[in-house]
C-alpha cells in the first residue's frame, strides 16, 4: 500500500468515527456506500440522516 492510500483511508476513518461521535448511525449504510459519499464530499452525517427516517 501507497503511503497516499494510507493517508487517504485514515481520512476516511477519521472522517467516519468524527460523524458517530456526533451521533451519526451508519449501521444501516454499506462500507461502499459510506465510501462513495466520502469521497464525493458529501457529510456523512446527513447520510446518517437520511437513513434513518
């Protein structure tokens, strides 16, 4: 592995664990999905959201 991959899925994880501690519930989501809207920018918080409603 790449030493910019790496970086790049610490982001993502740090990313992910930033959302759950402000509640978000990503256990409805799949880890592609998840990824996919991180790396379109997108809040994961708000994919958390829509979810769950």
């Amino acid at each position: 592995m790449e030493l910019w991959e790496l970086e790049r899925e610490m982001d993502f994880v740090r990313a992910v664990q930033e959302a759950e501690a402000r509640g978000a519930d990503f256990s409805h989501v799949s880890d592609e999905e998840l990824r996919m809207q991180y790396l379109a920018g997108k809040d994961l918080t708000e994919l958390s959201e829509k979810r769950a409603a």
